[in-house]
C-alpha cells in the first residue's frame, strides 16, 4: 500500500492560490483512479483504491499547512503496509518557475512549511513531487503570494501541472523514482522547452 499525500490549505478562500497546488494534483490523481478522496480520516480527506497497478491511499490533510506532518504521521501509524520511504509527498515550490516539475527521494524542506512539518513528524526520507510556482518577481511577503489567489492564466498552468504531477507519480509507481526523475527533472519550463524544439 502506497500513501500518497497531497498538500495546501483546507477551505474555499485557498482553493487556487499557488500553496494548494498539491491538492489540485491529488485531485488529478483521485480522478484517474476513480477513487473519492471524500472520506474524514486521520486529520484528512482521504481515499482507497488502486493506481497504476498499485493500492493506494490518497490523502489530503485538513490541518492546514503548517500541521501537514500530523496527518501524515498518523496514516504511516495506521497502514502497517505503508512505507515513510515510499510515500509520496506532493506540493508547491516557489523556487521552480510555473508549470515545473520536480521529483526528489529525500532532502529538506526548501522553506515550505507543510513538508518542515512532515520532515519533523517522520523524517526527511519520502518522495517528493514539487510543482513550480515561482513568481516572475517577489513583490513584498512570500506568504501574502503563496496564499494569494492565481490569475485566470496562472490557474490553467495549474491544472496542467496537477495532470503532469498525476503522470509523474504514475511513472514512479510504474517504474520507479529513478526513472520518474530522469524523465520529468526538467532543467527548463515547459513552455521554454517547446518553444527551443
């Protein structure tokens, strides 16, 4: 059983701001499988079923951000079969340009404060799928912008990025992280990268 955790904010006022990048892809990902991530368990709402040849859990924390590390160690608590190693942790980076992916093993939180929470709850040892929501330039607090809803355009790179998120995690349950990496690591933005072919 694989746990894979989607991250943001609970609460219509946060819905397209860029901190809940994680909650669209999960939803991406529940919409795939066919599975309701509906259910109130363990501090999220949560789902069962079966993706990409896997069983999964699909969660997303109600704790809000900074609390994010509650749920997901209760869940690791509650599925014996589940591996903190193995979990899949998906949320926004301010550090990647919009419509970015990146994926990682392990590492440190990179200033985000739902995965400083996880990392202090059960270690920094669980995948990462980081979805690029870098602002063109930092105009005062960090954290007006993250919890800031998107523009109209912003919004559409978000619901590509929650589809692209859902392949990348597709990929690592399928074939793994390494490969999931090599193929979806860019080192430019999508669209930089299309418009260089």
């Amino acid at each position: 059983m694989r746990l894979i955790v989607g991250l943001g904010n609970p609460g219509e006022q946060y819905e397209w701001t860029p901190h809940n990048a994680g909650f669209l892809a999960l939803d991406a990902i529940a919409e795939r499988a066919g599975i309701r991530a509906t259910r109130q368990e363990a501090k999220s709402l949560a789902g069962k079923g079966e993706f990409a040849g896997e069983r999964v859990i699909l969660a997303k924390p109600q704790t809000l951000m900074n609390l994010s590390g509650v749920s997901v160690r209760m869940w690791l608590e509650r599925c014996e079969d589940c591996d903190a190693a193995e979990t899949i942790v998906l949320s926004d980076d301010v550090a990647l340009p919009w419509g970015m992916l990146r994926i990682r093993k392990a590492g440190s939180a990179g200033g985000h404060n739902g995965l400083k929470s996880i990392i202090a709850a059960i270690g920094s040892e669980f995948i990462r799928v980081r979805l690029g929501v870098g602002p063109e330039k930092i105009w005062g607090d960090m954290a007006d912008y993250v919890l800031t809803p998107a523009r109209r355009a912003e919004r559409d790179v978000m619901l590509q990025m929650a589809v692209g998120a859902a392949d990348a995690v597709e990929t690592i349950l399928r074939e793994g992280v390494d490969k999931a990496m090599g193929k979806y690591n860019r080192r430019v933005p999508p669209a930089e990268e299309e418009e260089t072919q």
